[in-house]
C-alpha cells in the first residue's frame, strides 16, 4: 500500500516561460533575501551548485514554456504503475523548516520571490505564476520525474536520430 498523498495544483498555475524554482517561503532558513537569491541564481554555476547543496532551493529550466503547469505534486512513494512509468528523474534535498513548500513559476526577479513568499495568492489572479504546499517542517528529498507525453521527455525524443528503416 502506498503512502502516496498527492498536493492539489491550483488550475489556475500558469508560467509563460521556461524557469521553476523550488524552495520553502522561509529559504531554507538561509538568512537570504529574494535579491540575493536572484543574484545567486544568475551567477554563474558554482552560485547555482551552492543554493542546491545547502537546500535553499532547487532552480529547474525546460526546453520551452508552460512545462509544470500541469504539474502533479506528490507526498510519499509512487504508486507502481508510477514507478514504472517514469523515464528521468532530478533529484535534490530542501530544507523546509516552515513547512511550506513553494512552486514558483520564474524566480528570475527579486519581485516574484517577495510576492510568493508574502501572499497566501497571488494578487493578481491574471498572474498566477506561485502555489504553495503546507508539508510538515523538514528535510526532503525532492524528485521531479518525466513521463512519456511530458514536455522533457518529448523535447529529448526529437534529439534521438531516427532509425532509417529500411
């Protein structure tokens, strides 16, 4: 039996470009404000590996716009078929000490960080670009997996030569 929770994505998520972030409302306790945050993000690799190794946030690019809009957010194990299924797989720890777990949609500016961070909704319903997931406060493992339709795996498939049939 599985322990499979699975965490409702508002319908109304939307995220017209290609960058996620990952992170907990609080920053993993890190002490950093959304500006330096942003300034981390777009500096450079090592920058981007130190946010990661100390679980403040987890930044995600996809080959093209829109790719976690339809997004299922799970708690716990996959079911089997799930586990099955998946066809790769990013893994990383966050540090979510005050049990909310964030979903942002962009986090290329200080202002998305301070509007997702500071509202339960966005305040623009015409930009609902944040969702956030009370979890108990902890340490988790995050997994963002692709499954055969999903815009990743999709993206790789036209990378794969094709067969000449013949």
């Amino acid at each position: 039996m599985s322990n499979q929770r699975v965490l409702p994505v508002d319908q109304r998520f939307f995220n017209d470009g290609a960058w996620y972030v990952l992170s907990s409302t609080s920053l993993g306790n890190s002490g950093l404000e959304p500006g330096q945050i942003v300034d981390q993000l777009q500096g450079g690799v090592e920058a981007v590996q130190q946010l990661i190794a100390e679980g403040i946030c987890l930044p995600l690019f996809f080959p093209g716009d829109c790719a976690l809009d339809q997004v299922v957010v799970v708690s716990g194990d996959l079911t089997p078929e799930q586990e099955r299924e998946w066809l790769g797989r990013i893994q990383s720890y966050l540090h979510i000490p005050c049990g909310e777990l964030m979903l942002l949609g962009g986090g290329g500016c200080e202002e998305d960080w301070e509007v997702a961070i500071h509202h339960t909704a966005p305040p623009n319903p015409h930009l609902f670009n944040f969702q956030k997931f009370t979890i108990p406060p902890g340490d988790y493992l995050i997994e963002v997996y692709a499954f055969l339709g999903s815009m990743n795996f999709n993206f790789q498939l036209e990378e794969i030569p094709q067969k000449q049939w013949q």
